[in-house]
C-alpha cells in the first residue's frame, strides 16, 4: 500500500510539473511541443507573441493552452492565419494558410485534449526585435514632437516631417512604420522627400507640403490596422537619397480618451553590393470619382493605370473602408492578353495585406494595371455604419476609398 501511494503522488506531481506531459497523451495524440508548437512558429508568432499585434501570446504551452478550443475554431474556419487572396490563382511568397494536415493537427490535439508532451521535442523559439516584425532595425527615424489626439470629435488629417540625416544615399532592404499607439491610428501614408534645402521642423500641417519633390520610388513603409513590415527578396533594395525627409500623412481617429502618438519609421540596411542591387518601387492605381447607391449589395468601381517601362510587379495591396467587399487586379498586356494577378474574395478592413508575388510577373511597358474594387452598402452588410447613405470618396471611414497600392522590381540584371 505505502509503494502504490507513493508512485501515485509521483505521478500527481510529475502531470503537475509538466515532467511527464506525455503521459496524459494517449497513442498517437499530437503533442503541444512536438506537433502544435512548430505549426504555431512557422505561422503564427509573428504577430502572436507579447507586446505584439494578436491580443495573446501562443509561444509556450502555458500561453497557448487556455485559448486551446479558440485556435482549432480559427484554424478550422480559416479565419487564422489571416489571408485574403485566392491562392488558387497565384503563389504567394507571405502565404501563412496551413495546410489541410497542419489544421488536422491542431483539431487532433485540441480533441485528444491538448496535452504538452516532451518540452526535449520543442523546436527553437523564434527571435524577434522587440516591437518590429522585420527584425531589429538598423536605423528609426522617430517623429519629432508628440501629436495630440484629443478625447472625440474628427481629427483632420495631418502631415509631419522626419528627418533621416542620411549623408549619402543608402539602400535598404526593409521597412517598417511602428505605431506609438495603434489604438488611434487609421492609417499612415508615407512619402520620401528629396533633400532641396527645406528642413523638418517636425510641425504637424493639415496640407501635404507641394513645395517639397517626391523621391521617385523610394518608400519607408506606411501602415494600415494589423500590417507588419516590408521584406524584400533578396537583391532588392529602396533607395533613400542622402539627406531625404519622410513625410507622413497621419489618419488619427478618437477612442473617448485624449492620448499623444509619436511613432516611428525602422529600416534595414541592404549587404548587397550596388552594382547588383535591383530596385524596388511601385506606385497606386486610384479613383476618386465615384458614387455608391443606398443598398446596394455589389457595386463595382474600377481604375486602370498604364505602365510606362518595362517591369516587373511584385506586390499588390487593395484599400477600402468597411463596405469593401471583394478586390481584383488584372494585368493587361499590350499584345491583348489579360491576367489575374490579384483576387480577394472576401475583404475584410481590419486585415489589410500586402500580397507578395511569389514570382514576380513581367510587365512590358503599355501594359495596364487594372483594380476592380466592389463595396457592398446594403444592410447584409455588418459593417455598413448607414446603408441609406450615397457613399464617394472620403478621408473617413464612414465614407469610401478606392485604391490598390502595388510594388515593382527591376528585371534581374543581366536582362
């Protein structure tokens, strides 16, 4: 009697201490260290790890075992990892959809369960710069004063200057915006300024500065709800010319709280050497003209823009406001032939990807870039603030946007 009391404390203690996880497995039930947690890095952490974008941390077994039955109802209904585009159509290199097994898995173990298993089987936990998805920055470019966004009401756009302080143009091989307080922040639109003897004061203005050139493709990163960073392939890189201005077009919105923001930009340095560097811009595709009717459950708007040198499209990323519905980019090619580069079945505001082709597409110059953006505005729509409204273009998100941001590349350099 004393031996069986005593190998069953044992037991007790070792479930308790998480020494003899496996034990509580039966035969074939996946395991949180050896199965789940590898799912969970390859796809997961980066936004779901502490003081990050996801509300909870699902790096070890104690972060991730309360919210067991929430993991396998997103998985399995595909809301989680979030992901937009229809990648029956195109390859996508920041594809993080699991796999049917990889979602069997999960199931497997939430129904067995969820036991931990070994922690000797655990995979590496990946690293991460604290506050950045790109890794740790090699330079932040931070804003110069605090914005104040007051309780409620509407607050204007506003465009704050940024200095870089670069003494020589530099290539970067990515970006980041990192947002102060994301609670208050819609968007940021970002541009580089060239330097022509006008100096960031830091001053928050209600006007984009015309007086100031735009640095033809060169980008910092701007930022929409839930967005990470930009990594480019390698060999690609920005350029920032030496003593460039950021300039960023801030869409704060009030939370019933007055608060400040005073964000920042990061940015990774390219090891490429210059000379085979292959240059990284893009532009948008925009239509400001247009009129949604009351109700209705599908109204496309659409915008084209040619394209005037040789190239290469790299990414795609469409914008509306919380009636957009679904989004499509087609190429048009001067020969006639027409592909889809892009379909976004279901767009959802709050997860405004950046798609990244996984083979860039050749784009002969007078090719054409066309978005078909269809919002709905009837009442099927949750989202919808007031489905009796005629809804245009607007600065707000009561009202409408219709643009599709897209990026290029350079053909390689012995084209």
């Amino acid at each position: 009697m004393r031996v069986l009391t005593t190998l069953t404390v044992a037991g007790v203690l070792a479930v308790v201490l998480g020494v003899a996880g496996n034990a509580v497995a039966a035969e074939g039930t996946p395991t949180f260290a050896k199965d789940v947690a590898p799912i969970l890095y390859e796809n997961c952490v980066t936004c779901h790890r502490p003081n990050h974008l996801a509300p909870m941390s699902l790096i070890t077994y104690d972060d991730t075992r309360p919210w067991a039955r929430a993991v396998k109802s997103k998985v399995v209904s595909r809301e989680m990892p979030p992901w937009g585009a229809d990648s029956s159509i195109r390859a996508y290199e920041n594809d993080p959809s699991l796999t049917q097994d990889e979602v069997d898995t999960i199931t497997a173990w939430v129904d067995g369960g969820s036991p931990r298993g070994n922690d000797a089987d655990l995979p590496s936990v990946p690293q991460f710069a604290e506050g950045w998805s790109i890794g740790e920055p090699d330079l932040i470019f931070t804003m110069l004063e605090p914005f104040e966004i007051p309780a409620d009401g509407t607050v204007p756009y506003s465009y704050v200057t940024v200095p870089t302080n670069l003494k020589q143009d530099t290539w970067i091989s990515a970006h980041e915006f990192r947002p102060d307080d994301r609670r208050v922040l819609h968007h940021v639109i970002s541009e580089v300024l060239e330097d022509d003897g006008k100096p960031a004061t830091g001053e928050a203005k209600l006007r984009r500065d015309s007086e100031r050139t735009r640095a033809r493709g060169a980008r910092v990163g701007g930022y929409v709800p839930n967005r990470l960073g930009t990594v480019y392939p390698e060999g690609v890189a920005v350029r920032l010319p030496a003593g460039a201005d950021i300039e960023g077009q801030m869409h704060y919105t009030t939370i019933g709280e007055p608060t400040t923001d005073q964000s920042s930009w990061g940015v990774v340095l390219t090891r490429e050497p210059d000379e085979s560097i292959r240059r990284a811009g893009g532009g948008q595709v925009a239509n400001l003209m247009f009129r949604i009717e009351p109700g209705s459950p599908a109204h496309e708007v659409t915008a084209s823009r040619k394209i005037e040198s040789d190239t290469y499209l790299s990414t795609m990323m469409p914008h509306m406001h919380v009636r957009g519905k679904s989004a499509k980019v087609i190429v048009k090619y001067p020969d006639g032939r027409e592909e889809v580069a892009l379909s976004v079945p279901n767009y959802d505001f709050e997860w405004q990807l950046n798609y990244q082709l996984e083979e860039p597409m050749f784009l002969p110059a007078g090719s054409e870039l066309q978005t078909v953006l269809t919002y709905d505005n009837s009442t099927n729509n949750r989202h919808n603030p007031d489905p009796t409204a005629t809804v245009g273009w607007g600065d707000q998100t009561w009202e409408e946007m219709m643009l599709t941001f897209y990026g290029t590349v350079d053909g390689p350099a012995s084209e």
